[in-house]
C-alpha cells in the first residue's frame, strides 16, 4: 500500500486535504476553510490544487461532477485507508516523542 510519505515534501498539504475531506467531500474552496480552521494557515491556491493533482494520481481522492461551477472531491477507500495509517503512525510517534520528552 502507499503511503503519504510517497508525495514526497508535499505530504503534509496532502495530509490536511485528506483530513478535511475526512468530514465529507468538499470543493477547493471549501477546503481552503477547512485547512485554515484547522491548521491556522489556509493554503494557496497553487499549494492546494498541486497536493490535489497527486492525490488524484494516487486514487486517494476523486472529483464528483460539478455543482455550480465547483469541483467537489471525495475520499476513496484508498485515501481513507492511507490518512488512518497516517495518523496512526502519527500517534505513535507522538507518544514516543512525549515519553522521551518527559524522561528529559
């Protein structure tokens, strides 16, 4: 199975994108908030698009037909696979990370 860490230094604007449409699918615009509320930092438009594209590529997400000039995109079972196995290898290294923090 791939992994986020196939995208390379882009896996981090992937990460958000898939947690955003985590909730449901969304449009670029949509995302953009979403990201911003989450993350403090709403990406650009080049940034999003771009993480989109190789997301795209990687059948993680999928556009649905358009609805008023927007492109919706979803999870597929591949994108929710990989951002659980994503997060989950997070969790981990986080625990590790305070463990040693608190032994310091």
């Amino acid at each position: 199975m791939a992994r986020l860490a196939d995208l390379g230094r882009f896996s981090e604007p992937a990460l958000h994108i898939l947690i955003s449409l985590a909730a449901g699918p969304k449009h670029g615009y949509a995302m953009q908030d979403d990201i911003g509320e989450l993350t403090g930092a709403r990406p650009g438009p080049g940034t999003l698009y771009g993480a989109i594209r190789r997301l795209e590529e990687h059948a993680y997400i999928e556009a649905l037909p358009e609805q008023d000039r927007r492109k919706p995109y979803r999870l597929t079972d591949a994108g929710r696979a990989a951002l659980g196995t994503e997060l989950q290898r997070m969790r981990s290294l986080a625990a590790t990370g305070l463990r040693r923090l608190a032994v310091a």
